[in-house]
C-alpha cells in the first residue's frame, strides 16, 4: 500500500497540483494565515516548511530555488528577511495547522495553516456585533478615526 507516498493527489493533474501549491505558499507568505480545506492546509505544510527551511539558509543558492518555486521576489525577500530569521533555533514544525469548521456551500472542513508564533503577529479580526451591519460597523470606525 502506498499510503500517501508521493503526498496527496488532491483530484488534480500534476500540473495543476503543482500550480496551487505554488500559489498557496505564496499567499501563506504574504499573509502569514490561509484559511483552505483540511487536506490542501496538510499538503502545503509539507512545501511551506521547505521554503522556510531555504530561508534559514540564507545562502545565494537557497534564494534562486526558493524563487523558482514562489515566483515572486517581493515574497522571497520578506521569507529571507522577516519569517525564516524568526525561526532559526526552531529545527522544524514552522506552521500549524488549526480545525475552522465546515464551508457553508458544501460542507468541506476548513483548517486555518499559519506560521508558528504568527498568532501574536496576525491578530484574529474581531466579532460584529449582534444586528449591526457591516455599514453600521464602517461607520462607527470612519467616527473614531475622524476623532482620535
């Protein structure tokens, strides 16, 4: 039996696997916190460790292969500079993977992936209120912002 040998399949060709998780890892690195199905959240750990891993590196080398799979190298530059320095006594284990319930379309379980010790970073958005809406809520801080 193979057992998630090769990592999951995700139901996608190679290709398009390949392009989600490119996509994925960039917008984990942007935004430090990606809300995405329970098996895409333990699938991207696998490459969002590995790009941390170059990023602890440091060297030339670790940069252009690290580039070759994000793309970007606004995100390069903030995974060498500012997220792989966090973790540089840490010998793995850089994101957690936390249960977010079910989507409401069509019930799939959600999973919020974040790096290690971003939960002080990434602040959690806060609740509304009961019966206010969202143009309530705009309002009520466009009013403080005008006074503070």
């Amino acid at each position: 039996m193979r057992h998630l040998n090769a990592g999951r399949k995700l139901n996608r060709t190679s290709a398009h696997r390949k392009a989600l998780m490119r996509n994925l890892v960039l917008s984990l690195i942007r935004h430090e916190r990606l809300r995405t199905t329970d098996a895409k959240a333990k699938e991207l750990r696998r490459w969002a460790d590995r790009m941390v891993t170059l990023g602890k590196r440091g060297d030339l080398a670790a940069r252009r292969r690290a580039f070759a799979f994000i793309g970007s190298h606004t995100a390069v530059k903030k995974l060498f500079d500012e997220i792989a320095p966090r973790f540089k006594d840490r010998p793995g284990g850089y994101t957690r993977v936390v249960k977010y319930g079910a989507r409401r379309g069509d019930a799939a379980p959600l999973s919020i992936i974040e790096f290690t010790g971003a939960s002080e970073a990434a602040a959690p958005r806060k609740k509304r209120r009961r019966g206010e809406t969202r143009e309530q809520q705009r309002g009520d801080r466009r009013a403080a912002a005008t006074a503070g």
